[in-house]
C-alpha cells in the first residue's frame, strides 16, 4: 500500500468485520478485500467535505471508509441493486452513527438522480462503457475512479481515473490493473459465468459451463457454439510461453491497446477463464490459474495467432499497464474507453 495518511487513518477508524462478516461469522459474498479498497481509496483521494458517490455498495465497508475520508462536512451516496444489502448497510452505518451516508437501491449505471453534484464517483462494480449519468451528476473537476471493459469482449476492464472538466466532458488520466463483478440488473444467484456480455454458452456432460465473448462469436453463435462444444469434449494442452520474469497483465495490457477488436475471453469451466485468441476451429487464451501458459484446444491456428502476438509484445518492449493511456470517445449510453500505447 502506498503511504497516504488519511487512507490508513480511515482503515484504523473503521471495524472491517463490522461489515464483512454476518452474524454467523460468514463473510458477505460481495465483499472486497481491504487491500483492494486502499488502493482504490489512494487513487481516489476524497477529501473532506466532498460529496461522494459509490457504485456498488456491498457489504458496507468501502461506503463506511469513503464516509470517515468525507467527515462530517461531506456526505456519500451509495447505491446498490440488491436491496438486502443495503437494508443492511444501513444498520451497520446506524449502529456506527454514521450519518453522512445514504443508501439507494437502484442501478447504478443511473447514479444517483436528484443527490448530485458529486465531487468524486468510485464504482465497484464493472460498467461496458462510463456511464452517462455519472457524467452528468459529477461537479466540475470531480475525479471518476471505475472498473472499465477496454474491448468489446466482457471481463477485459481495467481501472480508469478520469476527471470531468469544466465543459462537463470526461478526460481519461490512467488506466490500473483491476476489475470488479460486471454490472447487473438484479441480485446474482451464480459467480461463474459473467452476467452479461457471453455470446454463447455450452454446458458439457460433467456439469462444466464453457462460454465467449468475441465480436465473431457475437456473429455466429452457431459456431461458437460448435467450437464450444469440441472444446468441451476434446483434450487441451497447457503451452509454456512467458518467462517467469514476464508478467501475463502486462501482456493483457497490450493486447487491450493493440488488438480489442480481436481478442477472445472464453471460459474454461468452473472459475477458469482467459483472454487471448479465439475462433471457430478452437482457443488459445492465457487462463488466470495458470501462470504464463496457454490453454490450447482445437485448431493450431489460435495458438500461432496469439504465439506471434506475443513476439510482438517482446520487441516493443514489453509495455504493461503502466504504458496505457485512456482513450474516450463518445457513445449513446456514455463514453466507451479504450487503451492506447502512450508511446505511440
Ligand atoms: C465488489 S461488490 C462491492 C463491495 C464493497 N465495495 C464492499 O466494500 O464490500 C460489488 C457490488 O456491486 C453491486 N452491483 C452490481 N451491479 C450493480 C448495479 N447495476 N448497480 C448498483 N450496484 C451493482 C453488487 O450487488 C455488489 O454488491
């Protein structure tokens, strides 16, 4: 963690488990990791008497620690979709006497009508494209702090920092490593296959559900479903190609800023997933549980296309996150965010 006083005074300030946990001692589904919440809370930098809006509510904690940054001069306006959760934040805040905290059940891809101007925006929870109404109800200057998707596939998203300027237009400053649940409708009842964005889904003989999310699936659902399909039935391999010193973020990075339109995110089953090369013969993606290999299956020709594409990511140099710079353009429901190379 980075050394910003009024963030770790903040985490002194609050009892995590007084939000985390139930009363049985589980901890709430929808929590995020303190460590998480930090950095976010740094890059964030609320400062007292600001107005803040939280997508994403939870278990309460992150709300509880943006309220203890805004003090008693401040306020902040949470919301979230599930109406449990924030009954229950409610008490905890209450039972705390916290009383510069409000909560809104809703989507959040609306913000909060009628509560702005806010000075800061910080959302939990993964939006397609910055949503609109979250431009419109930020105070000249406020700073945008989001999980973003950076490509049409759904789970490609990084963390955007943006800041709206006096003309009400957002500019993107930075994008970080980090992404958080895709935004839904209505309370999830399963964790392994994305909410939205999978455009096809196969369930295999054993229970496994493979799915993807590709401009050319989103075509050809036929096929995708027919590579699924064999994908599910058929052997993969593991193919080590990253030395241990490569980073497979920094390469995702990269294949964000160059190759959006062509990338694929295809789920393996259970909570394996990947992004890389995908087409109707097979996939080739780099797996989160396995470090620096390719799951292969099917046809050669992903795995040549994403093996090349990983050349190329050595002779430029090996950018990574750091190397990124934001690019938004403007769309119906908002503005889609993009990656670019910033030494390009
Ligand atoms: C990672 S959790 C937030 C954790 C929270 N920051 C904490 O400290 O516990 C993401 C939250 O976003 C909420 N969410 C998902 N889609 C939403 C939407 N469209 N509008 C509002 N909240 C949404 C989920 O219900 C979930 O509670």
């Amino acid at each position: 963690m980075g050394d910003h006083p009024q963030v770790r005074a903040a985490l002194a300030a609050v009892d995590e488990e007084h939000y985390t946990l139930r009363p049985d001692g589980s901890l709430v589904r929808q929590s995020t990791a303190a460590s998480a919440i930090a950095r976010m809370l740094e890059r964030l930098d609320v400062r007292p008497g600001m107005r803040v809006l939280e997508i994403g509510t939870g278990s309460g904690f992150s709300g509880a620690l943006l309220s203890e940054l805004a003090g008693p001069e401040g306020a902040v306006v949470s919301v979230d979709v599930v109406a449990e959760l924030n009954e229950r934040a409610r008490d905890l805040h209450k039972a705390r006497g916290r009383t510069n905290i409000t909560l809104i059940t809703g989507d959040g891809a609306l913000g909060a009508p009628g509560e702005e101007p806010f000075d800061r925006i910080v959302a939990w929870t993964t939006p397609q494209v910055l949503p609109r109404a979250w431009v419109e109800q930020a105070a000249p200057g406020a700073v945008v702090l989001t999980p973003v998707e950076l490509a049409p596939s759904v789970r490609t998203a990084a963390v955007l920092r943006a800041h709206v300027n006096r003309a009400g237009v957002p500019e993107g400053e930075k994008l970080f490593a980090g992404r958080y649940v895709e935004m839904h409708g209505q309370e999830l009842k399963q964790w392994l296959v994305p909410p939205r964005g999978v455009d096809a889904l196969v369930r295999a003989e054993d229970g496994r559900e493979l799915w993807i999310s590709a401009p050319w699936a989103a075509e050809d659902g036929d096929a995708a479903c027919d590579m699924l399909a064999a994908l599910a039935d058929g052997p993969t391999e593991e193919v080590p190609v990253l030395e241990p010193e490569e980073s497979a973020a920094d390469l995702t990075a990269y294949l964000y800023a160059r190759h959006a339109e062509d990338i694929g995110v295809v789920g393996l089953g259970g909570y394996a997933w990947g992004v890389g090369r995908a087409d109707a013969d097979g996939v080739a993606v780099f797996a989160t549980a396995v470090q620096g290999s390719i799951v292969h299956g099917g046809g050669p020709g992903p795995l040549e296309r994403l093996r090349a594409w990983v050349a190329a990511w050595r002779e430029a140099g090996r950018p990574g996150y750091a190397d990124l710079r934001p690019v938004l353009t403007r769309e119906d429901a908002g503005w889609r965010v993009r990656a670019q190379l910033s030494n390009v």
